[in-house]
C-alpha cells in the first residue's frame, strides 16, 4: 500500500500488511482499536454530527 504524506488518514500495519482506516463519513469522529495478544484486531468507528 501506498500512503500518501498530503492525506490525513490512519493506517494499521499488522503482520506486515498496511490497512487504511477509514474515518467518519461527515462530522466529527473517533476510532478505537482493540488489540488482543499484541495485534490490532478490530477498529470501532463513532461519528456524531453537528445540528444546525
């Protein structure tokens, strides 16, 4: 995979594969991962938005 510098983005690298992180799709975000006997192995996305 290649990450671009000029992306704001989160990759997870596991087992020496790469994997984007996708973010939320509007709003505001966080992402959580979970890791279980040393490696990442599942992201929790939450997003929110904001009401007008």
């Amino acid at each position: 995979m290649n990450i671009k510098k000029d992306e704001n983005a989160v990759y997870i690298v596991k087992d020496g594969k790469v994997k984007k992180v996708e973010g939320p799709p509007h709003g505001f975000g966080k992402q959580t991962v979970t890791w279980q006997h040393g490696k990442p192995s599942h992201v929790e996305l939450n997003y929110s938005e904001k009401v007008d």
